[in-house]
C-alpha cells in the first residue's frame, strides 16, 4: 500500500517539523512545496526568479506551476512506497488536482488537519529561525538551537525567512483562511479521509505519536 500523508494546515501549525520526523519513521520521502520553490529561487532559475517576489510578499504562488511541481516529484522513482505532502494542496483547485493524480493511481490518502490556536501560530512564525543549508526550523522560545543563532546540524548561521516578517505573517495567514480553510471543507464533502489534531499544546514528538497512531489506526489502514 502506499502510505500518501497529507499533512494541513495553518502556517506555523508545525507541518514542516511534523515532516520532517515523520519521513524517518514512515520512510517515505518529505515533498514540502515551499522547500521546492525557495530551491528553485536559491538556484536562481527562471521559475525562481518568477516566483520570488510572490512568496515575499506571503501571496500563493499559481496553481499551475505549484500542480506541475508536484506532479513531476510525484513521478520520481523514491515516492513508490509513499510520501508527506506538506504545504500541497493550499487551493481547491490544487485539492482537485491532487485527488485526480490520487484517484487516478488508486493511491488513498490521509489528510491529517494539525489545528492550533491563532495566537500560539503568530508567536511561533514571529520566532521561527530556518537554517540555510539543511533547512531545520526552530524557535526561539519553543526550541531553540543549542547555541543561539547556529544549527545544531551543521554550524551555519541562522536566517529570518524572508516572508517571516510580521507584515508577511499577517498575508500569509490571510491566505490561509480565504484560500485553504475551506478545503477541509471539501476533503469531508468529498469523502476523502481526514484526521484532526490539536495541535497546540503538544511537542514535535509527543505530536508525532499521535500522527503515527493516527496513520497505523485499524480505520485507516483497513
Ligand atoms: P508556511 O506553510 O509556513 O506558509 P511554506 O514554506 O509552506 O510555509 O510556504 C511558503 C510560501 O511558498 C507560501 O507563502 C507561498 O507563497 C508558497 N507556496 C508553498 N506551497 C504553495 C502551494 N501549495 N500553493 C501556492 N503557493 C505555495
């Protein structure tokens, strides 16, 4: 079977960290969109350069790119046994997409809808520290590195994402409720299945245990 994990919700509802640890125990690759676009803007290609000034600004880049994306990760060799979406879909137009790519292939996913309160989101995006090189999120309240400001991985310095200014924030968030809230809305109508967590009061870890009972429950892998 393949284990297609959706993972959903609000920025800074701890998608990526949830990922992040969940790719270890499921083995299965971490497809995050915002990961792959700001690689493309690193690399300086011509979609980075298209989608720059978008992802600055917290605004959704479109659905087009982001499907083609996607679709072409979604074909490579390592995501046979499954994979984490995180960060896709964000749209209903991504979210049809998807479930026809899904459908299409007999794959059933699992949306797993990680929900947290609002103020908790703004203090964690207005901490958020991201490692330049291997991309490690932290916090400087909640979790912080070892030694202020340097990855506990790697030693390299650590960087503000650029769309974690308090004006982006508020964008993103924006976003966030016009355009991807009402999926969850859509996956119930339409049937798919979906999990939720709260997620607000609970460690990376302690939440992943509860991720993985989610993902290993009779309901879902019957
Ligand atoms: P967060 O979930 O904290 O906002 P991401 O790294 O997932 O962080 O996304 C950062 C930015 O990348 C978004 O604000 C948006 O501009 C772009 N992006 C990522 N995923 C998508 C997507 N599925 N559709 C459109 N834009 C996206």
């Amino acid at each position: 079977m393949t284990q297609a994990v959706v993972l959903f919700g609000s920025p800074g509802s701890g998608k990526g960290t949830q990922a992040s640890l969940l790719k270890n125990c499921l083995k299965v690759p971490h497809i995050s969109t915002g990961d792959m676009l700001r690689e493309h803007i690193r690399e300086g290609n011509s979609l980075g350069v298209r989608v720059a000034a978008t992802m600055q600004a917290g605004t959704l880049v479109r659905d087009d790119v982001v499907n083609h994306l996607v679709e072409e990760r979604l074909s490579e060799a390592d995501t046979q046994g499954g994979f984490i979406l995180d960060g896709y879909p964000r749209t209903l137009e991504q979210a049809e997409h998807l479930c026809g790519w899904l459908d299409g292939r007999g794959i059933r996913e699992l949306v797993i809808h990680l929900i947290v309160d609002y103020n908790i989101i703004v203090t964690r995006l207005t901490g958020r520290r991201q490692c330049p090189r291997c991309g490690t999120l932290y916090n400087i309240v909640s979790n912080p590195p070892r030694v202020e400001g340097v990855c506990d991985l790697d030693g390299q310095a650590l960087v503000v994402r650029d769309d974690d200014r308090e004006s982006v924030i508020r964008q993103r968030l924006a976003e966030y409720e016009s355009q991807s809230r009402p999926l969850i809305e859509f996956f119930r109508e339409k049937g798919r299945r979906l999990f939720e967590i709260d997620a607000s009061d609970q460690t990376p870890e302690q939440l992943l245990f509860q991720v993985c009972r989610t993902i290993k429950s009779p309901a879902v892998e019957g």
